[in-house]
C-alpha cells in the first residue's frame, strides 16, 4: 500500500469508529471534507475506505442473521 492509501485506511477506521460511539455520522463527512480541501487524492482513497467498510459491516450482518437463523456459529472473519 502507498502511504496515501495507508493513511486513508487508518482515517476511515477511526472516524466510522467515532461515530459508531458518538452516533454522529457527520464526523465521517467532516472528515472527507477536510481531506478534499488539501488532497483530493487523500479524499477520494479515504471515501473508498469508508464504502468498503460499510458495505462489509452489511454484509457481515447480513452473515450473521443468516447463520443465527440455521443455529450455527457466526463466520470466522478473514485476513
């Protein structure tokens, strides 16, 4: 990973961490917009971050029901 990528990485754990705690989804805008006033590649890597996260907190929920429903044990998360 390039240090962009990896600091984009980092930025989106912790602002969806945030608002997780603080129920604020704000903060993850704030966040992308503060990014895309310095650095639109920051921005842009940072936003894909946050898609992909979300999209795998979905699909893991999605998972999740589904194994419940069956009475097996939730899926082993990957890597």
């Amino acid at each position: 990973m390039s240090y962009t990528e990896d600091v984009a990485l980092e930025l989106s754990a912790l602002a969806l961490a945030d608002a997780a705690r603080t129920g604020d989804e704000k903060i993850v805008d704030q966040i992308g917009d503060l990014l895309g006033a310095s650095s639109q590649t920051l921005q842009e890597s940072y936003l894909m971050y946050v898609r992909v996260r979300r999209a795998e907190a979905r699909a893991r929920q999605i998972l999740a029901a589904r194994a419940a429903q069956n009475g097996d044990e939730q899926p082993a998360r990957s890597g």
